[in-house]
C-alpha cells in the first residue's frame, strides 16, 4: 500500500523566496526507517531535510538529515520546521520546542516576523593551521579554531567573500567542514561579521547559510567584538541574514523564513 506525507519547502534566513537557505520540511506522525528518510534526503538534494514526530507534552522530536547522512544539529531547517508549526500547523502557539537525538532542548519563539532559536553554544579552541592549508584555502587564516565544526578567521569581508577552496582538502580535514570568517567592516551590507561555510565530508559543498555554525562564531565574535548582540550575515550565492545573541552556554538566533513549496511524497 502507497504512503503520502506532506513536504514542504521553505526558505530560511531570508525575507524572500530564491534567498536563504532552502530546507525540506517533513511532519510526520512516527518516525519512518533510517534508511528511507536518509532516501528522502537524497532525493530532496537540498542542505538539509527535516523530520519532527509530536511528543506527549505538546514538543516535538526532531532529526536532521543531509543527502549523505544524519547531522546531530542544524539552524536553517530547525527554523524552517518551526515557522510550519507556528504558521500553519499551530497558528495559534506562539513558541515551540524541539527535542533532538542528542539530548539538546531548542526552543523557538515567534517576535514579529521573525523566529528566535534558543541553542546551545558550541565553542572552538585554537589549532595550529595544517600543512598546505593557505594553498588550498586560497588565504592564511589569521587563526585557525576547532569544535564542532573547523574555523577559519581571516582580516577582511572581501577575503572571506573571494574564497574558492579546494573542496577535497576541506573533506579530508580533522574535524567537520570549515567556517570561513571576517569582521564584517567594509562589506556592501552592514553587519558585525560575515562568514560562508563549506561540508564536503557531509555531501554539502558550500551551505547557504547555516545556523548551527553560528553556534561557534557568536561566541568568538561576541569575546573579539566585545559585544554580546550581533548583526550577522552569510556570504553565499544566495545569502543570509541572522540576528544573534550570546548568552553564555546558549545563543539566540534569530531569522525570517518564507514558504516556497508544498506538496507531498508517494512512498
């Protein structure tokens, strides 16, 4: 027997469709097999393809998934996710909250047209910049961090926008993928600081924008800027626009979302 579930596609981190960050959204009732919603994602193509199953106290479970695997945290389609719940499955909440695999409670919370995330920080350290990496990368890094995700600090906007990185190197890197940053001075958009992101090792060349990576940089830029609130923006083709907060061991991210597509899946 067929199955049909609703898909929807929405743009997170923009004001408008074609910008942003574009997540695949999936609300299921129970979660289907590993194998199949790691199939949906594959076939989606697109960064990130979400899935949230309702929980007894009213949150939702939620898991993320790339076209090559399963991530532990993701921004833009956590976001996206909650703009479908707060606009179109529960228009009359006005917060939700997600439980993901790792054990992290990620609230979102609706302020006029605009989502705030509530996650948890994440952190990197200094590492010493590895053999063949300016070459690769194009630039030597000012610094060179690690966590959750490898980050590159360089000078300038226009260094991190002039960036095209030599994709293999990034994938066989210690770590996870590489967050490419710079003060946001001198950039055509005003802003605290830019950044664009590369996954190769996830089966993502370069993210549009990404939330989760802002889980590191709100930290370092709030500590180098000396500020706590921050006027962010993700350099892609395509672009993004997120407005952050460091909280401590938490951040704030918030982001406008527009829907793009609905439809459904035969499976």
């Amino acid at each position: 027997m067929s199955q049909r579930l609703p898909l929807y596609q929405i743009d997170a981190f923009t004001d408008r469709v074609f910008g942003g960050n574009p997540a695949a959204v999936c609300p299921l009732d129970a979660w289907l097999p590993d194998d199949v919603m790691q199939a949906i994602a594959l076939e989606n193509n697109l960064s990130e393809t979400v899935y949230f199953v309702p929980r007894e106290d009213g949150a939702f479970d939620i898991r993320w998934f790339t076209p090559a695997a399963e991530i532990g945290l993701a921004g833009h389609p956590t976001l996206a996710a909650a703009w479908l719940i707060l606009n179109r499955l529960e228009p009359s909440w006005d917060s939700v909250r997600f439980h993901n695999t790792a054990g992290d409670v990620l609230n979102v919370t609706g302020d006029g047209d605009l989502l705030v995330m509530d996650f948890p920080a994440k952190p990197a350290s200094p590492i010493a910049v590895p053999d063949g990496f300016a070459d690769a990368i194009g630039l030597a890094p000012k610094e060179l961090l690690r966590g959750v995700y490898n980050m590159a600090v360089f000078e300038a906007a226009g260094q991190v926008l002039g960036l095209d990185p030599d994709l293999n190197f990034i994938k066989d890197m210690e770590g996870h993928g590489l967050i490419c940053t710079a003060p946001g001075d001198g950039y055509i958009e005003e802003c605290d600081f830019v950044s664009r992101f590369f996954a190769p090792d996830m089966g993502v060349p370069e993210d549009p924008v990404t939330g989760s990576a802002h889980c590191t940089l709100i930290p370092y830029w709030a500590d180098k800027l000396g500020q706590d609130t921050l006027h962010a923006r993700q350099v892609s083709a395509r672009g993004g626009e997120l407005f952050c907060e460091n909280a401590g061991d938490r951040v704030t991210i918030a982001g406008r979302a527009v829907l793009y597509m609905e439809g459904s899946i035969e499976l």
